[in-house]
C-alpha cells in the first residue's frame, strides 16, 4: 500500500498524493482533503506529527501521521491523497518475496520517481463503524494513517 505525494507547480496548494486517470489499474483511492488540525492532543515526537482532514469531494476524515521535515504542511493547506497498490508503472502486484524492495531499480520508472513524498505500508485493519462507514488503518513503518468514510467509498482490502 503506497500513499504518493506531490505538488503542483502554480496551485498555491500542497499536494499530497495523485490525481492520475482511473484507468490507473494500481490506483485504489484518490480525493482531495483539506487540514483541519495538526497535532490537537499535543506532539509527540520532534519530528512527526498527525494531521485530521476532511474530504472535499466525499465525506470522508483522514488521521495521517507525517514527517515534518521532510513534507511540512499546516492547518488550512489543501492535498490530494491517493493510495495505490503498487510502485510500478504497470500495476503489478508485490510478489510477496522478502527479498523484494519497495524502491525500483533507478531509471525503471515507477511511480515513486514522479513524487516529492511516498509512504510504503500495510494497510493492517478494517473497522465497521456505525452504519455504513469503515476505517481503515494502515502503517507506514510505524507513522499511521486512519481513512474513515461510506464503506461503498473506500475500494481497498487486506489481502
């Protein structure tokens, strides 16, 4: 599970993540959300921070731990975020052998080379909230992410 971050020259805004053509068969997620808090129970460690945004398009709230110096974003910045199932270009699932690297071979270019910022995780849990919403939760080597929204809205799974 991968979260890719950009931004985009001349938008004013950061981005974080993808605005790519559905037909993207590794894209499984994408929407654009806006901060509404970083750090509101206080922070933890020197150089992360939490983030609470809500979605633009959907009605969707992301809790998304961070690496401040190497990605700031404030309160009110806007981002696209977009999760995908694999690095390379043309989709292909991880093999699942240890042995793998989630960093392609320089010059093989996966999606990775077109971002400032990607998160390589798993996505660990799914929790069936109050009606029709679930989160889901996935890791990041220990920065965590929570996605909550209409179960109809987040096509990801664990496999």
């Amino acid at each position: 599970m991968s979260i890719l971050h950009s931004s985009t020259p001349g938008s004013g805004g950061r981005r974080l993540g993808i605005l790519r053509a559905v037909a993207d068969s590794s894209l499984l997620f994408d929407d654009l959300f806006t901060i509404t808090n970083v750090d509101k129970d206080g922070k933890k460690f020197d150089r992360v921070s939490r983030l609470n945004a809500s979605s633009t398009n959907h009605s969707m709230t992301l809790v998304l731990d961070f690496n401040v110096e190497l990605y700031p974003l404030k309160v009110g910045d806007s981002f696209a975020l977009a999760l995908s199932s694999s690095l390379t270009p043309e989709g292909e699932k991880d093999s699942g052998i240890e042995t793998q690297s989630w960093r392609l071979e320089e010059g093989k270019g996966g999606l990775a080379d077109e971002y400032e910022y990607v998160m390589y995780g798993k996505l660990y849990k799914f929790d069936s909230g109050a009606s029709d919403s679930v989160t889901a939760y996935i890791s990041f080597g220990g920065l965590l992410m929570a996605l909550t929204g209409d179960y109809r809205l987040v096509p990801i799974s664990i496999v």
